[in-house]
C-alpha cells in the first residue's frame, strides 16, 4: 500500500569565510562562575579546550551580517538545488535560538519573526507560503523537520522550506571558557512529498524534553567579569560537565528508540549525522549506541565530523553536515541510494531528537 513520504530534495549551508583559530583566545582574561580569575595561562587553558573538545577553529559572521543573511544563502542554495519555484513553498520554517543577533546590540530580537524576514529576503510575495519559527536548542533544526513532515504526510503541504541559523559568537562572554566551543553559520533543506509503496526519505523520528530536571543546562546569564557584567547583557552559559553526562546517558537511548520503533538495527546505518558541540562527546555517544545492540565494534566512517574546523553552530550543524555530505564536500563520505542514516541532535531544554532517513 503507498503512502506519502517526506524526502529532502535540496539542501544548502552557509559556512562564514572569517576563521577564528583558537590562537585568538590566548590574550582573553578567562573567569570561573564566581567572578574569579582564571591564573592558568591561557596556553594551557587553550591547549586543554582542544583536548577535550577537538576543536582548533571555528567560523564567525562579518560584523555586518544578521541571522537571516546567513540564512537566506542557505536557503536560496537549497532551493536552487531542489530546483523548485519559491512561490510554490507552502511553508517557510526556521529554527534559530537568539533572534536577529547583530554586532553592536545583544538585545534579542524576534518581531518580526526570523521566517518572515527571510521570506521577504526571498522576494516571496504568495500569502500561503506560512512563514513562522521554532526555538528548540541545537535541535531546532530536526524539530522543524518533524513538523514538516507531518505537514507534509497530512496532506497540508507539498514543499516547505526548512531553514536552521544562529550567530552564537555574538551572545558568548568572551571571558567564559566556554565561549570557544561556539561558532556561526546556516543550514536548509527543502522537503517534499513522495508517493511510494516502499519507506523512503522520512522513516520515522523520535523526540524526547526533560525539562523538570535538566532546564538549566543551558542558559543565559551575566558575564563572569563582574565589571562587564554591569551592563546586564545576557550571554550563552552551559553547565558542562552535566551536560556532557546528561547527553551520554540519554542520546543512546532516544537515538535507539527511534531505530525500534521501525524495528532497525544500528548495523542498518549508514550514517549518523550528530549535533557537533564536542567531538569527545560525540564518539562516547556513538559507543555507548553501539554498546546498546551489544556491538563493540564502531564503524570508523559512520559519523562525518566538522567540529574540529567549523566549532558548534548549534542549529545549524546537522543541515551543514547534511549538505556537505550531499554535495560531496567531504572527503571520505557519501551518500548513496537505499542508504539508511539518522540525524540527531541535543540541546538547550534540555531536548533530543533523532530522525531515520532512508535516502531516495
């Protein structure tokens, strides 16, 4: 019997050309949650961050780009690629965290929403074409996917524009430690319908919130400097350690639900496309999947990796990978008809998603 699927049938990205190598942060003055001074020199401080994190680099926006400038490159790759008319989108959907971040003001600002200012960038005048966002964390992105799909799966809509930006180097306390994991850039997609009597695009996806003991993790705080921190500006703060926990105990377990739900194995995968914030993190996570189906063996090219040069750009790094690996701009991985991968993500919330795609 066939049913509609949802496929991806272009994707496009935007990696910002400015490179802030981690050789930028050895003149930051680094403070600890109660407003001491971090006296470790920062040689050491840097080299510990790489160790522990992969990451040697990462991309910034210039300063007279917004959110939605990132955007809208993203966007009008993925719909040249999808080779569709952008009148024709029945929704446009974007997943961001921090507004139209900008240079020279840390005020958020959201009205109008993100969606509709990259449809009036578009130059898309069709009053159907539903523009509006979504704020998830990092996996913003994978939950605007799921309601697309549904959309699409119900009958609502045929082609809607699935769009993930953040500029995180704008809402980071430069003398947080943290503030070298994060990174700027822009992902998309365009997703449309397929009528088929076989699964493919969209298998199934599986989400999970666990607000009540986890909300914290992630949030937003005063600078560590006492000093900056009387302007009352409101930068990212992460707990990492819990969270580093909280991502191990349970991204296995959400990733894995979703494969059972369709009744697939993990042996059935192709590729896993994570969230990138920390590459450590992420093979402890992949191990700790594999560990589930009691395989102690991890394929050694399951899981494409941009965190070492392109930092955590939180919404935008599984559409990023996505599109690399789609255009074949990364070395050593592909994607080939029938294959099966996932797509997963963690975040502020705190929240996990995964997605099973089976590529057309």
């Amino acid at each position: 019997m066939s049913r509609i699927y949802s496929i991806f049938t272009g994707t496009g990205s935007y990696v910002p050309a400015k490179q802030v190598k981690n050789e930028s942060f050895l003149a930051n003055e680094f403070y600890d949650s109660t407003g001491e001074r971090i006296m470790t020199p920062n040689e050491s401080i840097v080299q510990k961050f790489e160790e522990i994190t992969t990451i040697s680099e990462r991309r910034y926006a210039e300063d007279h780009q917004v959110t939605s400038d990132l955007a809208l490159i993203a966007a009008q790759r993925a719909i040249e690629a999808a080779g569709v008319e952008k009148e024709e989108l029945d929704y446009i959907i974007f997943a961001h965290n921090f507004g139209e971040t900008m240079e020279d003001n840390m005020r958020m600002d959201v009205v109008p929403s993100l969606a509709s200012r990259l449809k009036r960038k578009l130059g898309i005048a069709n009053p159907s074409a539903i523009a509006y966002d979504i704020l998830f964390g990092c996996p913003g992105w994978i939950q605007a996917v799921i309601q697309a799909d549904y959309f699409i799966r119900s009958g609502d809509a045929q082609k809607i524009l699935v769009v993930g930006a953040d500029i995180l180097s704008r809402v980071s306390d430069p003398h947080d430690r943290d503030s070298m994991i994060y990174a700027d850039g822009a992902g998309a997609a365009i997703m449309e319908g397929r009528e088929s009597n076989t699964p493919v695009g969209i298998m199934g996806h599986n989400s999970r919130s666990d607000a009540l003991d986890y909300v914290q993790m992630l949030h937003m705080g005063y600078s560590y400097n006492s000093e900056l921190a009387k302007k009352k500006d409101y930068y990212l703060k992460m707990n990492g350690r819990r969270l580093y926990q909280y991502a191990l105990e349970n991204v296995p377990k959400t990733i894995k639900a979703g494969l059972d739900k369709l009744r697939i194995s993990i042996s059935d995968i192709r590729k896993v496309l994570l969230h990138q914030a920390n590459g450590k993190m992420d093979d402890a996570i992949l191990q700790r999947l594999f560990k589930l189906y009691s395989l102690k063996e991890v394929p050694e090219s399951i899981m494409p990796m941009t965190i070492s040069w392109l930092g955590n750009s939180s919404v935008a790094t599984v559409p990023t990978l996505l599109d690399l690996i789609t255009r074949e701009e990364m070395d050593g991985h592909d994607l080939k008809s029938g294959d099966i991968i996932v797509l997963a993500s963690v975040g502020a919330g705190m929240n996990i998603n995964s997605i099973v795609y089976k590529i057309p």
